[in-house]
C-alpha cells in the first residue's frame, strides 16, 4: 500500500462519479505521524454520479404544513441526502487539502465521513420508504461553492463543523417536530438520529479549532469564515441550545449567534 494511502484514499473518494463508491467507498488505509507527506491539492473537485439532476435555484425548503405530502417529504429527504454527501465529499477534501495537518485531525476527518455516508444511506432508505428514488429531484453544491475558500484547517472547522454541520443540529430539531407535527414519526426519529449524531462532529470541529485558531469565541469564529459566509446562514432558528452546549460550545458564543441580526462580514469585505 502507498505511504500517502489515506491522502489517496480520500482523493479517490472526491474524484469517484459512482454511486456505489459515494454510498459505500472502501474502509479508509490508516495513517501514521511519519508517512511521507503528500502534497496538497485544493484544487479537487468533485465526480458527479450521472443519476443527480443539477440545478442553479433549489425551491424553498417545505415549511411545518408542507411536510404532510409525502412529496415534499421525499424532496427534503432527497436534499437533505445530498447535503450529507456533500459533507462526506468535503471531509475528503480537506484531507487531500490539508495533508501538514495532525494524523489524529485527518484521521478523524475520515472517520467522520463515514458517518456521513450512514446518513447518506438512512436518507435513501427515507427517501425509497416513499416510493422515490436517487436522481427523483434536482440538487445544488451549495456546500462546495462555499467550503473549499477555507484557505486553512481553521477556516475549514470554522465553516464546515462550528457552521454547517451546528447549524444542523438547530435545523434538524425543528424538522423533527414539523415531521412529527405532520404525521411522519420515522422520519422524525430520523432527524433526531442524525441531529444526534452530528453532536460528535461538531465537538470535532470545537477541539481543532481552538488547536488551529487559538481561541473559540464568536469574534475569532466569525474572523475564520471564508467570505462571502456570514453567520446568518450558519445557524437555524431556534437555535438548540441544549444540543450546542452538549459539543462544549461557550454559552456567550451561543448567545452572540442568536443574536446577530445584520450580516458582520459586510465590515470586512
Ligand atoms: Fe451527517
Ligand atoms: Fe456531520
């Protein structure tokens, strides 16, 4: 096997247009402190599986009364699995875009990817329990429009586990009592699984980015997002306070999240 195995791995992974590779890629080689290092490539873009539809505009997330058709049901689950591939194919990236990175950091970010292709899977599953399949509704990269201006580790936990993946743990709260509110409890328990699940993740994020930046606080979170990202769009509303301060977030930052009401990046663009 290659001294830069995990590094090939994870290219291979963000490179690959096969379904089978994206819902199932093989076991992740190990990494140790003393393999050659591999040179960086952000440059890497994702392979498209031919089955998803691209679009430019993804229509309005369904609201609390939508949801009771199963239609927009398997839409947002259809979404919502792509978003989660996204992520899987964004641990990757920074894997292949940050190899003078800690092993522990890389390996972690492997094992993360892992579980976001669980979700992947559990999506699916949701998705056919309604008698709809892959490729039934157009998708965006809106993830990867975005994340790949993380120039730096921190920069990437800043906008991809301390952003998007918290802000799933406010999204998927509200979702799981709209889905429960609209007759759908197994989708409701889904979301409170993977909500859940994220927790991990976002802790993740938590400990390399105080490693990475030197400070959590909501300044120096704000000073690590890529433009044109304000934390506007990194939160749902309400926030889930309890989840958050499960990962070990500071009360004051949570506060200073529900907060902001103007968009801070403008000052800095
Ligand atoms: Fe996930
Ligand atoms: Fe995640």
């Amino acid at each position: 096997m290659s001294t830069n195995a995990l590094h090939e791995w994870a290219k291979a992974y963000v490179l690959s247009d096969e379904l089978s590779v994206k819902f199932a890629p093989p076991p992740p080689p190990s990494v140790a402190e003393n393999d050659p290092p591999a040179s960086a490539c952000p440059e890497l873009r994702p392979g498209h599986p031919a089955v998803f539809r691209r679009i430019e505009r993804a229509e309005k997330s369904p609201k609390a009364g939508a949801l009771r058709d199963p239609k927009k049901r398997a839409w947002l689950f259809h979404t919502f699995m792509h978003h989660e591939l996204q992520a899987a194919e964004l641990m990757a990236w920074a894997i292949v875009a940050y190899p003078d990175t800690p092993v522990a950091f890389r390996r972690g970010l492997a094992n993360i990817l892992l579980d976001e292709v669980r979700h992947m899977v559990l999506y699916r599953e949701a998705l056919e329990s309604l008698g709809c399949a892959l490729g039934d509704f157009g998708v965006r990269d809106w993830f990867w429009q975005r994340v790949p201006a993380a120039k730096k580790p921190a920069e990437f936990c800043a906008v991809m586990g301390l952003g998007l993946e918290a802000a799933n743990l406010d999204h998927s709260r509200r979702y799981s009592q709209w889905l429960r509110a609209a007759g759908d409890p197994r989708g409701a328990d889904l979301q409170d699984l993977i909500g859940d699940e994220e927790l991990p993740h976002v802790r993740f994020a938590l400990h390399w980015f105080r490693r990475f930046a030197g400070a959590t606080d909501f300044a120096t979170w704000c000073a690590h997002l890529p433009l044109p990202l304000s934390p506007v769009l990194l939160r749902g509303l309400p926030l889930d306070v309890d989840r958050r301060i499960r990962t070990g977030m500071d009360p004051l930052f949570i506060e200073q999240l529900a907060a902001v009401r103007f968009d801070p990046m403008a000052s800095r663009s």
